[in-house]
C-alpha cells in the first residue's frame, strides 16, 4: 500500500493531473464551465417540479422559524449526492484512461484517483457555495453550517473508497462502469433526497422502510447536511458515527485492495 509520505511527494504530480481533468472535462464545450453550474441547475428544476409541484412533498420549517421551500430544502440532499456519485464514478476512468502512461512511466497508480476526486471536491466546492449563498439570501444561516463541509468529506471518501476498488474490475471487465450506472440509480431512490424521511410509513417483512433505508449511509450524509444546513439542527452522535464509520472504512478498503490488485492490473495492459 502506497504510504500517504510517497503521495504527498507527488503532490504537484497530482495537482497536474486535476488540471488536466479538470480543462478536459469541459473541452470543445461552448458553455464551458457554465455547465457545472447548468446541470445540478437542471436537475434541481425538474426535481422540485415533479416532487415539490406535482406529489406535493413538503418542506419542515426552516432554522429561521418560517422558511418552507422544498427547492432549497432538497438542494442540501443533491450537494451530498452529487459529490458521493462524482467521487465514486471518477476513478472508473481515470485508472483506464492512464494505464498505457502507467506502463511507461512510474508512479503510484493512486494518483489518478486521487486527481479525479479533487477535482470533484473543487465541482463540490462551487456547489456548496452555492447553497450557502442562497441559505444567506433567505436568513437561514445558522452556525451549524460551519460542520457541513466534514458530511461533504464523508461522503466524497466514501465514493472515493468504492471507486478505487471498482477501477480494477473496470478496467478488465467493462460491464462494471454499466452496473455502477445501475446501482446509482437505485441508490438514488434509495436515498431521502427528493422525499421525507419521515414521510416513509411501509413495511418490508419484519422491518420498517425506514430501517432498511438508513442501512444506506448516503441516507444518513443526506439526512446530516439537511439538518445542518436547512433545519439548523445538529445530526445525532449515532447518524455520526454510522456515516464516518462507512467513509474511513470505505477508503481503507478501497485503498488496500487497489494496492493490492493494480500492480497486476497494469502488467495486462
């Protein structure tokens, strides 16, 4: 395993390699990096008008005592989710697209996945501010949101973790990128971002939808930004421990696996 000494001497390696994501993400583009702000722009749009509008979901009050908007309210969940889904599908291709320089030139193979999520954290970063900027507009800014960034780094670990182990299998079996484009999905509607919590009353056999569904720790990220971020409140020690557990544990694994099994990965290509 590659030891965080030998990473950090490669910082400026690292740094190049998120410049270079990060110009080529938007190449040939018209819009450019407008669309970093167009798409979760987009999604939040259709996201309120069918949730909010069309099923009625409702916001709870706001940390100001009077603040109900459900499009603000589900924002705090799309911050989070976009950041986890980012930092899981990264390192899908950027373990691929540099094998062949890997085989030439000598580095640890970690640094393109740890490129590939700094620029996520940098998308997540202009994201988040965003949502400060307009909880600042409306008089919801409370002090609880100073603790927002560390569920943001929970979460990016967490997807950091799963994509550094799923690049291998990526880049022998390409079917993995589609079955993460899958599972996404299915996280997603797994996930309490465009509905309540709360509002999930059905069974499943012996336990509750609510049981089920915080055995996700995106649900539990989710949960925590909303709390701190709209309803001004602090998540429980449970919820807390439960998310960081997932997030150090998920970048433990992923990391020793991917030591593990790249070397031998970069010899077949």
């Amino acid at each position: 395993m590659t030891s965080p000494a030998v990473i950090l001497s490669h910082r400026e390696l690292i740094s190049n390699l998120t410049q270079r994501d990060l110009k080529g993400r938007y190449k040939r583009s018209v819009l450019g990096w407008a669309w970093s702000l167009l798409n979760p722009a987009m999604s939040l749009a259709i996201y309120s008008l069918v949730f909010g509008v069309f099923f009625k979901v409702q916001a709870p009050i706001g940390a100001n005592g009077t603040l109900k908007n459900f499009a603000l309210y589900l924002f705090c969940g799309l911050v989070v989710w976009n950041a986890f889904s980012a930092a899981l599908d990264g390192p899908l291709g950027a373990f691929s697209d540099t094998g062949q320089l890997l085989t030439k030139v000598y580095f640890p193979p970690e640094l393109p996945a740890l490129a590939s999520v700094a620029g996520v954290a940098f998308q997540a970063a202009i994201e988040f501010g965003i949502l400060v900027a307009f909880m600042l507009v409306v008089g919801n800014a409370t002090w609880m949101m100073l603790l927002a960034p560390l569920v943001m780094l929970c979460a990016m670990g967490l997807g950091l973790g799963m994509g550094m182990a799923a690049s291998v299998w990526n880049t022998r079996f390409r079917d993995v990128g589609y079955l993460i484009t899958l599972m996404l999905q299915l996280m997603f509607y797994a996930t309490p971002i465009v509905y309540r919590l709360d509002d999930i009353n059905a069974d499943v056999g012996p336990f509750t939808a609510q049981q089920i569904l915080k055995l996700n720790p995106v649900t539990h990220y989710v949960q925590q930004m909303k709390l701190l971020m709209y309803e001004g409140q602090m998540p429980s020690v449970n919820s807390v421990a439960y998310g960081a557990a997932w997030a150090v544990g998920s970048v433990v694994f992923g990391w020793w696996y991917f030591s593990r099994t790249a070397p031998s990965v970069i010899e077949e290509l």
